[in-house]
C-alpha cells in the first residue's frame, strides 16, 4: 500500500465497486432467469445511472467533511465567529443623536 486513505474514503470506494458489481451481476442474473436482453440492458442502464449519482454524492459529501474538518482546526475571530469589527445586529440604527419622532 502506497499511501493511507481515511476510512470514509475507503468506505466509499467499497461501496462504488459493490454498486459497480451489481451493474454487471444483476444483468446476468436476469437474463439468466429469462428475461429479455433488452430489458436486462434497461436495467443495467438505469443501475449505472444511479451509480453514478451516488458516487457524485459521496464525493461532495466528503469534501464537505473535509473541509468541516479544516474549519473547525481553524482559530475563529469574535464572540459569534465574525471578523471584523463594527458589526452590528438586527434592531433600528439611527444616524448620530438624531431623535427619533
């Protein structure tokens, strides 16, 4: 093994290369069981589809932990986490010592 991967990365993969299998798999089983060709290829098809999607979806799903990760190593600024100074919240501001009528 050339490199270490954290576990949710290597969970993930295995879930990709089991959904990948069963690509393949389901298809043969059905047209083993006697379904058409044309059907078991649908099924393939749509298989993949949803593969793919869901790999789409565990990779955003891990850069987001990622970077959940890296903010919360960060050091943040301010009682409420904001940066700079002056910020105000909600209420009515009026301008100087003007009186409000």
């Amino acid at each position: 093994m050339t490199g270490h991967r954290p576990p949710s990365e290597d969970s993930s993969t295995d879930v990709v290369r089991w959904a990948a299998f069963s690509c393949v798999l389901v298809p043969v089983v059905l047209v083993w069981y006697g379904t058409s060709l044309a059907g078991a290829t649908g099924t393939a098809l749509g298989l993949a589809a949803v593969t793919a999607v869901c790999r789409i979806l565990l990779r955003r799903s891990e850069r987001g932990a990622a970077r959940l990760r890296a903010e919360e190593g960060a050091p943040r600024r301010g009682r409420h986490h904001r940066s700079g100074t002056g910020v105000r919240r909600g209420g009515r501001h009026t301008g100087g010592n003007t009186p409000v009528g």
